[in-house]
C-alpha cells in the first residue's frame, strides 16, 4: 500500500510552513472572533480553525520532533493571542487580574487541545477527526468549568 502522507524535503520549506503556523497563532483568534460571535460557539469555531492548521502546515513539517515543538508553539501563541485581543473587555471589567487567571489557564488549554490533534495526526491522517473531536470536548470542559467557577 503507498504511503499517501505528504511531507515536505526541503528546509526551507520547512521554515515557510514554521513562519505561516507562527503567522496563524498570532491572527487566527483575532479573525475568528466575529464568527464566533455570530455562531456563539467558540469551541468548534476554534478547534476547526486549528485543527486545519494542524492537516495543512503542522502535519506536514518533516520530523515528529518539529511537528510535536511546532505544535507546542502555535498552541502558546493561539492562546497568547486570544488573551490579547480579549484584553479591551478586560479593561472593561475594570480588572487587570483576570488577564492573568486568563492567561494562566487558557494558554495551556489551547497547547493541551492542539496537541491532541497533533498526536492523532501522527496516528495518521484519518485520525485527526478523533483529535479534533477529542479537542473539542476538553474545550468545552474547559469552558464549563471556567463558567462554574466565575459563577461561585
């Protein structure tokens, strides 16, 4: 059977796909906040989007070790940056610490649920469903028990 997995050879193709994954973490939130104010679910909104990141320049960097680091990587700055473009209703509330709370827990939230799709993609390619599904439900956990603790 013939491996259908396309990798790319070339090291400076491999910095490209790094350079537009790094483009991606900085301004996917901030292009993907109307859709999720329109849809209002921010979970799959937000997991597709990466996950699409994951099939299309993550998976494809040529050594696990690169697409494990890489994925690490756009996970931080996918969190990082939501958090900063978060920051005006922040200031809103009138309370700088809950950037911090923020930060604290969803940066490692966004890292955790790209990994998942990273991993299942190194199973091989038909099982990113399962990583983005997988993704999606510890979103959603996430979310969940931010929301429970707010409410307390």
């Amino acid at each position: 059977m013939q491996n259908t997995d396309i990798k790319i050879e070339t090291p400076s193709l491999a910095i490209v796909y790094i350079i537009l994954t790094i483009v991606a973490g900085l301004i996917l939130p901030l292009l993907l906040i109307p859709l999720v104010r329109f849809t209002g679910y921010s979970e799959i909104v937000e997991e597709i989007a990466k996950a699409l990141v994951v099939l299309f320049l993550i998976l494809k960097l040529p050594s696990y070790k690169a697409q494990i680091f890489v994925g690490i990587g756009f996970g931080f700055l996918f969190g990082l940056s939501e958090n900063m473009f978060y920051l005006n209703n922040i200031f809103q509330l009138g309370d700088f610490s809950i950037f911090w709370q923020r930060f604290l827990w969803t940066v490692p939230m966004h890292t955790i649920t790209v990994l998942v799709m990273v991993f299942a993609g190194l199973a091989g390619k038909k099982w990113i469903i399962l990583g983005l599904v997988g993704a999606i439900i510890l979103h959603v956990l996430f979310n969940s028990l931010v929301v429970s603790m707010l409410i307390r």
